[in-house]
C-alpha cells in the first residue's frame, strides 16, 4: 500500500510474502508510524496476541475494528 494516513483502530492485513508467520494475517493499528505502523496480531501461530512493526510497502488497509484494545489487560473497547 502507498503511504497514507492510519489512525488507532484500522485494520491492515500483512502481506503473505512479507512474513512466513504473520503473513495474510489482520493487525490492528495501535500506533501510526511514519514508516506504516505498529499494532497488533492474532495469528494461528502464536498463543494470545503478538505485537507487530509493518512498513506501509508490506501491507493493505482492510478498514476500521469495531471492537479495540482498552489498555494492557486486554479489555475491548468500542472504538469511536
């Protein structure tokens, strides 16, 4: 994807030749970078959520999570 604007809560999916382990999967933004951004990932892989560093060039914008991490104890908040 090209450079764009991310906000907190979008929803991107990792290109499958990017990464062995978390490619095709979801991430969910939780902090805009100017290189793409960091979030996090639920990957079949991993045991809970992993958290993930994806340059605008290896990923797709899917849209925006409904439902968003509140703080470190997992606790889902609706995002606005």
């Amino acid at each position: 994807m090209e450079k764009t604007e991310l906000e907190v809560g979008d929803v991107v999916q990792i290109s499958p030749e990017h990464d062995e382990m978390f490619g095709g999967c979801f991430m969910i933004v939780s902090e805009p970078k100017a290189f793409g951004a960091m979030g996090y990932v639920h990957s079949p892989s991993v045991k809970g959520d992993a958290y993930y560093r994806c340059a605008f060039a290896n990923m797709e914008l899917i849209g925006k999570a409904v439902f968003v991490r509140a703080d470190e104890h997992v606790e889902l908040s609706r995002n606005p």
